[in-house]
C-alpha cells in the first residue's frame, strides 16, 4: 500500500541517457554533499558519462570508495576533497582546489545540507543548532557561488540548487531552524537568478519532498511517511541538467501550498479564538 501511495505522490521521471551524455560530455560538475545520499546518487547516474565529476563531502573514506568504484568500471573521472564547508579555514582551502582546475566548472550541484527537527523549547541552550544549520544551509553556498561566478559566467554555466518543498509551504513548528536557513538560501539564490541568467549562467532550484536519506534517519516518524528514493530525485536532478528549466516541483506542491496557508490561518483563528473566551 505504501508503494502504491508513494509512486502516486511522487510520478516517474524519465531520464533520456543519450541526451544527458551529449550534453555533458567533458564537462565539469562539482557536487557539495557527495558522499552519500542523493549526492552519491547523482554521481552513479552521471557514472557512465565522459565527463570530470568533483566530489566534496567530510566522509573522506566514504570519498574514496566511490572515486575507486566509478573510475574501475565507468568512463567519468573523479576528483574528491575532504572538507567541512562550515569551516572557514577549510572552506577557503577547497576554493583554492576548485580553482586550480584550468578548464573551471561547468555545473555546481549544490546538495550539502543539514536538517534539525526540534521543539523551540528544547533550543533556549543550543543556538549553535541555528548557527551550524545557517553555516551549512545558506553561508557554504553563498561564500561557493561568490566565488565560482566568474568561472561559470565564462563557461556559460549551471547553478543547480538542492531545494525542499518546506521553502514553498508556510512555516511549520520544530523545522525553524531548517526552513529558515533553506529559505535563506532560496531567497538568495531567486533574488540574484535574473542577474545570473542575463550574463549566461543557468540557475535552476529542484524542490523535493522528503527524500529518504540519511539526513531523515535520526526522526523516527519519518519512517512511516512517503519519501522519495534518492535515486528517484538524482535523476530529476541529472535531467535538468540538460533540460534546464527554473525550477522542479512535485505536481501536488501547489495544492500543498494551499493547505499550508489555510492550516496557519486556522490555527491563528483558532488561538484568538481561544484568547477572546477567556
């Protein structure tokens, strides 16, 4: 019944493996996030295609077993770097790399990321939740993309954002620090998108649902919940890149959007309500 629900909720995509090696064929993708997940993903189905894959993750093992496992059986070649993208030192070492590279990047796949589910009342201690969370969520991207424009303007580019669905629904309660640092980001990346495109620079935001990854192990609830796979949402993120459409949604996101705003309306009446009968 589960599977039933989830190939409804979340529709087949169609990944046309000739185009995306036409289209890719010697170029450059950076991919922040990659060393598990939908990161790891992306990289199996970019695999197979001739094309220069750098992979930045903390998991440096985790790395290297996929830099060994895609260069012994597959046509991309792989260049990996450890790095915590939170840490300024380490940041500032990783762009040095990134730029020693004489032919540049082509794609940024921005997918590192980091997700906190907690009540605010459990968060009067641990504001180092909210500031790892901006770190990694907004800061890391920003400080990456400031300065890989020069270098994707020149090659005619593509910003591919890993996004969720939270960005487009009303806020909800024990996801703030999470969907205020993904719609920082978002907002970001929107504001400065129409600058980016006129000067040749593709900028696309894939919004996903929840995904089912390592990211969402640690809340039990989830496990009862429809997820996408994350090889379903690499190749939504791998058929952009060579459709190179604004943006991906699910089809019922709209409807979703609705509901959120309906469901905060409600539960704002109802506190007034509440107050006004006391």
């Amino acid at each position: 019944m589960k599977k039933w629900i989830e190939s409804c909720i979340f529709l087949p995509t169609y990944l046309n493996e000739k185009k995306l090696m036409r289209h890719l064929s010697g170029k450059t993708i950076l991919i922040t996030g990659a060393s598990s997940g939908i990161g790891a993903q992306v990289i199996y189905q970019l695999a197979d295609v001739h094309c220069h894959l750098i992979l930045v993750a903390r998991n440096e093992e985790r790395l290297s077993a996929i830099k060994n496992e895609i260069e012994s059986k597959a046509s991309a070649t792989v260049n990996i770097y450890k790095a915590d993208l939170r840490n300024e030192e380490q940041m500032g070492a990783f762009l040095d790399f990134l730029h020693s590279f004489p032919k540049g990047i082509d794609i940024v796949v921005n997918n590192a990321g980091l997700s906190i589910n907690r009540s605010i009342f459990e968060s009067l201690d641990r504001f180092h939740d909210f500031s790892r969370t901006m770190a990694i969520n907004y800061f890391a991207p920003v400080q990456l993309l400031l300065s890989m424009i020069p270098a994707l303007r020149s090659k005619h580019g593509q910003i591919i954002n890993v996004s969720s669905v939270n960005v487009r629904l009303a806020p909800v309660p024990y996801f703030s620090a999470y969907q205020a640092s993904k719609s920082a980001y978002d907002v970001f990346l929107r504001s400065v998108a129409p600058e980016l495109r006129r000067s040749g620079v593709v900028v696309s935001s894939i919004y996903l649902p929840l995904v089912r990854t390592p990211m969402i192990e640690p809340t039990s609830a989830y496990k009862k919940v429809p997820a996408m796979s994350p090889q379903h949402a690499a190749k939504i993120i791998c058929k952009n890149m060579y459709t190179k459409k604004k943006k991906y949604q699910p089809w019922w996101l709209l409807f979703g959007q609705i509901a959120s705003i309906f469901m905060e309306s409600f539960r704002d009446f109802t506190k007034r309500d509440k107050r006004g009968s006391l």
